[in-house]
DNA sequence: TAGATTGTTAATCGATTAACAATC
DNA sequence: TAGATTGTTAATCGATTAACAATC
C-alpha cells in the first residue's frame, strides 16, 4: 500500500496559510488560460506568470496529493476542478451582507461570487432608506430579520460591512444565530468564539502599505519633500 | 518632544511586508483607544487586542527606531503621530479611480480614505451612462481624460476597479502617464514595470480561501454541530 | 530606589527554494 | 526509449518568539 492521499478534502498536514491564499489565484488564472483555448500547462510557466516559483508551486499543490505524473504537465481541466474542489463544497454556499451601504450594495452586485460558487441568500440594514431597495433579486431587510434568516437557512457566511462602531454587535448576532464565518470589512479587531472564522478585509490598511510602499521605492531619502536638517 | 528623531522615512534596514501590513492595524486600534481617551498603551496590551505577541509587536516597531523610553509604556498621540508619519506623506495622496462600477463607486464614497491621507482627484469610466456622475465632489469624466490629469497634477495613486479583460490596458495607461502605484481589484495577473508598485486585491480569492477555512474547521473539530437551538 | 517595560539580540520555528529521484 | 517534468525531500532563508540587559 502506497500513499495514496488523493481526496482533495482530507491533506494529512495542516496547510499554511500562505498556501491557502495562493490556491484562487492559481484558479483564477488557469480559467483564465482555459478561456484562451490552453489545454495543458507546466508547474514552471504558471508559476513564472504568478511571479513565484515553481517549486512554490508544486510544493503547494504537494499539500493535497498528486495533481499530474511525473514527465507531463498538468491538463487544466481537471486541474482547475480540482482546485474549486479543495477550496470551495460542491454546491454553493450561501452568504449575507450585513450593511448595505455602497461597500455592501458593490459587494451584493459583485458577480464574480456566483461564479466562484457563493449565494446571495440575504441582505440587511438598519437604515429605513435602504430597506426594500433589490439587489440581484434580493431585498434588503430589517437588520433584526437577520438571526431568522441564519437560522431558518443555516446560512454559513456572513460578510460584515457595516461601520466599525456597529460591528462587534452585528458579529454577535451573526454568531448567535449560528453562522460560521465572517468576511470583515470594519477596521476594527473583532472578537469571535474560536469556532468562528473571521477574514478580515481592512481596505484602509491596505491602501496605507501601498503608500508605504510608494514612499520607500520614491527613492533612498524618502522623497522630495525631504525636511532639511 | 516634536519632530527630533522622527527619521522615520529612513529605516537602516528592509522591513518585511508583514511588518508593513501590520503597522496600519497598530495605527487603527491605537486610533480607538484615543479616542476612548486613553493615552498610554504597553506592547502587551496592545498585541494582545490584536492576537499577536508583544515581542514581534516590539520587534517591528524597532525597524523605526525607538518608541519610548524602557520602563515607560507608549504614549498614544505621539505613537499615532509616528506611524501615520511613517506610513504616508506629510500632505495627501493624491489618488483617482479607474472603473466606477460598484465596486468603483464604493471606493469613491469611502470616506476613511480621506482621514487617513488620501485625496480622491479623478473618476474614470467608459460608459456614457455614469461619465458626468458626481461622487464626493467628483465628476467621473471619459476614461481617454485620465492621462492629461495623472501628467497635469502628477497623480502618484491610481485605483483599478475595471473588468478584468480592460484592467492590463487600463493600467498601462496610468503607467504611461505616470503613475507610480496600483491598487489593483480586478482578478488578473498585471504586468507592470519594477518601478511602479502593485497591490493586488482579489476579493474572490479571499472570500475562497475563506471558505477553505470554514470547510476544514468543519470537519477538523466536528463537535459543534449547533448551539443548542 | 525598585519595579516596570522597552529596546535588542539570540533561539526557534516555519516557509521558500534547490535539488533530484521517480517515472511517464 | 529518452527527454521532460512531476513529486518529494533536503537545504536555505526569513520571520516569529523568547529572553534579558538596559534604563527610566
């Protein structure tokens, strides 16, 4: 008996986390050879697209067993199935925004999600304006409709765009209807039961590290506005 | 204690990108803390609020010099001083936004970038239908406007919130013109030169590595089906 | 002062890269 | 087959954590 760990879904190991934030963007971009017609490619020329290394890449894809045999390349296809296996279950999982102002309402018309093999079930918010308003055939509800709605529908996801003062409270009546993951947008550290996976998506503390590091590649003295001493 | 040893623009050594991406997180929470009025914080309140150790919480702000004085915790509105300072210019960013979509038109209206030293200067679209539009202030203008303003008011920042298929000609054009950072949310691969930095956000590829979280704490821990109903 | 807590170096840990055997 | 390229382990590199001297 040789190892045969070819279920996607069980890895032995546990997979860093590194890891797993690369596995959509190596998704991403085989759909995106397959939308040109490209059947097979190797471990050395998508890993040269994504700007690292092959051996990073077979070594990620080593977490979840074999994906090719030695002398071939990988066939995209299947390859591709694979990967939306590994990261995603087989049928769509259900998610609501809780917020919808205009990062929630781009969030709630982002198609790519549908695509990826989530399902908008739910939408809220406290504002009597917003509430009624259609959003890809979803209304937006009373944010005290929301524990119903995770309950009844078990709804496992919730993406968290209310503003940051608002959103320890909303966590908690996610988690206590039972929902399972939060994807945060509130520039504030949460705290969650361990059982509950929190993502956070801090927009501002992104542009900051890109202006980090605009500053620093402006040159050695940090740029031209250099105080004189 | 004024602006003496504030060289922070200068730091001997690389710093590492996770300690980049941590010091917008340090500067936002220090932000609630004052204004909950406190004014001192020590390494190990402060990392523990945001589930990291002391030690690499100190660790990274000593690539900046020093903070404080041994014995004494930090001073907050100093420390909050420090860390914009070294993260962003003294004066705004200027930046614009290509692709005023939803997406586009949530980052237009996202009023803590302007708290946190960024100036929205342009809007860009192709379609007729949102061109005249006005978001903060803003007019989104044709898209074939974008480079005489990135040339005429030196634009450093350009957000890229246009359909993957637009994004690698949209972005050559920022380039071309000048810019000299991307903020970039469409789910592509770009191809720019060394000397303009990237920021990938790819909102699909978190919500799936995402998934992949909730999918394997599910079946990892597997005890807790639901919260007693 | 003495206790507290930073600044700073050393030890540990984990992730990336290199190398090559396996093998189709 | 022979060349190509994966699968897989070992070596390297970098980041985190631990420890404690410095010192206010």
């Amino acid at each position: 008996m040789a190892s045969d760990q070819n279920t996607a879904s069980a890895p032995r190991v546990r997979i860093p986390e590194a890891t797993i934030q690369r596995l959509p963007v190596y998704l991403f971009r085989l759909q995106a050879l397959q939308a040109h017609g490209i059947k097979k490619v190797c471990s050395r020329e998508l890993a040269d697209e994504l700007k690292i290394s092959s051996s990073r890449l077979r070594h990620d894809f080593h977490y979840f067993g074999s994906f090719s045999r030695p002398g071939h390349p990988y066939d995209v296809e299947p390859l591709i199935a694979r990967l939306r296996d590994i990261l995603v279950l087989s049928e769509p999982i259900d998610f609501i925004i809780a917020g919808m102002g205009n990062l929630g309402q781009a969030m709630a018309t982002y198609a790519q999600f549908e695509q990826d093999g989530f399902r908008l079930v739910g939408l809220f918010d406290i504002n009597p304006k917003i509430m009624g308003l259609n959003f890809r055939g979803v209304t937006v509800q009373d944010l005290e409709m929301l524990p119903d709605l995770v309950r009844a529908r078990h709804v496992p996801l919730g993406v968290l765009t209310v503003p940051a003062s608002a959103a320890q409270s909303v966590a908690d009546l996610m988690v206590d209807a039972g929902i399972r993951g939060i994807w945060n947008f509130a520039p504030i550290n949460l705290k969650l039961p361990a059982n509950v996976v929190l993502h956070d998506e801090f927009l501002s503390a992104s542009i900051m590290s890109l202006s980090y590091k605009m500053k620093t590649m402006l040159g050695s003295n940090g740029g031209r506005r250099d105080s004189g001493a």
